[in-house]
C-alpha cells in the first residue's frame, strides 16, 4: 500500500553539492519544476509533505525509539515527495530547478 516507506519506488537518488542546514531556510517554501525532456511535468512546493517535510523525519525518528533506534549524523533521510513520480524511458533528459537552491539534471540511459 505505501510505496514510498517500503522502498519501492525507489532506484536511487541524486544529491545536490549546495548543502544548507534545515534551521537557515524554511523548507515548507523550497519549490521545484522537474521537467522531463525540456517539458514542465510537475510543480511543486514542500509544504505540501505533511505540511512540513521535518514533520514526516520527527514521526520516523519517533516511531524507532521505542526499539531502541535512533536516526544518527550523516544518513540521508528522505522527507517525502511534492511531486508525482514521473514515468522515465531510456534517453529521457530529466532536469528539477529548485530556483535559489540550484538544479540538477541527468539523462537515463
């Protein structure tokens, strides 16, 4: 039922080289444009996980305490999509522009 949580959908990622600290920008406004062979497929804004992406990160870090784990310094952690997966074929030319926090493109071979 959640593909997402059960790892799924989930072939890889790609992370940006601009790193901020999550207490110098409010996330809920980091926006994006993936655009999939110079076409706009999706928008979207963050506030639009949760109402927060950090709410869906403090819920993990409160569901492993009981067992006695915890979310330690380095991991990535993904903090939810605001956009819809989009379909990628063999040469499809990807790019997601996250205005001031930079973009990032790449092609599936």
């Amino acid at each position: 039922q959640d593909t997402i949580s059960d790892n799924a959908a989930n072939a890889g990622i790609i992370v940006g080289g601009l790193p901020m600290r999550p207490d110098k920008v409010d996330i809920r406004w980091i926006g994006a444009m993936l655009s999939r062979n110079a076409v706009v497929e999706e928008t979207g804004i963050a506030a639009g996980v949760l109402n927060n992406p950090a709410n869906g990160i403090a819920w993990l870090a409160n569901r492993l305490a009981p067992w006695g784990q915890a979310l330690e310094p380095g991991e990535v952690v993904l903090g939810g999509s605001f956009t819809r997966p989009v379909e990628a074929r063999p040469g499809d030319v990807f790019n997601a522009d996250f205005g001031p926090m930079g973009a990032i493109g790449f092609r599936f071979v």
